[in-house]
C-alpha cells in the first residue's frame, strides 16, 4: 500500500472475499473474523478511521459504491437494488456527531419496497393519421419502464387478423 487512502472490504461468506478499493482481490484468506481483536498486518505506520459491521454481506455493486465515495470523501447514503428485496421495508437514520458527542437521530418515514412493474406503452400512433395508398406508415409508441433499463420494443403489422411484417428494436 502507500500512503494515500485505501479502502479494505473483507464480506464473511461463504467463501470469504477481500476488496481493496474497488478491485476484489482475494477468498478464503480469512479463517476467523473476530472483531475484539483485529490484525491487519503491519499497522505501524497506518490509521484505521472507519469500521462498518453489517449483519449481512454486502455484494459487490455495493462496496464499490461505498469505495467511490469514499474516495471523494463522502458519505455513502445510497443503497444499491440488490441490497433489498421486494416487500422489505426500510427506514434511514441520521445521527449528526462531532468529536465530542453525538446528537439525536432522526428517522425518515418507513417505505416499502414495491415489486417492480412491467414496461408499458402510454401512447401508440400510426403516421400519417390519413394514409393513402402510396403512404409510408410510421409507427411510434412511448414506453415507460420504471427501472430504466434498455427495452426491446416489437413492432407487429397485421393487414386483418394476417401478420406481415415484424420489427424488433432496442432502445
């Protein structure tokens, strides 16, 4: 290591794995975690400022969030999906603290997490409204998807009840 800030995940699994920074380095170097007493190599000449204990293991979409911020120095306050499952019900508590003491923590109001709903399409429309027979149609439709994920989007022409002509496209 050398001497600029570093950031040590160490997830008790199954098998055990160690980050540094944002890079997963190394499983089942760890027999025995216990955290009265803590050896971490050599720590002459390093400080520790911060210990997180979770009663689950973090993945890793998650250490590599606390890692970036970490690294600009911020607080991380943001929890990434695969943190929580649909029907949890989580709360946020903030605790200001100085040097010297801590003050009141403050709970936000309890959410529940929602299963998440399918994409949708809220508007369709044929273009040209008044087709003839030398029109080149268009059709546009606006889909929502609540998670914003890339979408593929079909597009199916019938003439009647007889398909002829199909599109599939990403966007």
């Amino acid at each position: 290591m050398n001497d600029s800030w570093q950031y040590l995940s160490i997830v008790k699994s199954n098998p055990n794995k160690i980050y540094l920074n944002d890079k997963f380095i190394a499983e089942n170097l760890i027999r025995n975690i216990n955290l009265s007493n803590i050896e971490i190599g050599d720590m002459t000449q390093a400080y520790i400022d911060e210990i997180k204990v979770y009663d689950f293991a973090l993945p890793e979409s998650q250490i590599l969030k606390e890692y970036q911020y970490g690294i600009q120095g911020k607080i991380n306050n943001i929890l990434t999906s695969d943190v929580f499952s649909a029907n949890d019900e989580l709360i946020c508590s903030v605790t200001p603290a100085d040097p010297y003491s801590a003050g009141i923590t403050k709970n936000s109001t309890k959410i529940k997490i929602n299963i998440n709903s399918p994409p949708r399409v809220s508007n369709i429309n044929i273009i040209p409204l008044e087709p003839n027979t030398t029109s080149t149609l268009s059709c546009y439709a606006t889909v929502i998807d609540d998670l914003n994920l890339t979408l593929n989007i079909e597009y199916f022409w019938y003439n009647g009840s007889n398909l002829f002509s199909f599109r599939k496209y990403i966007c």
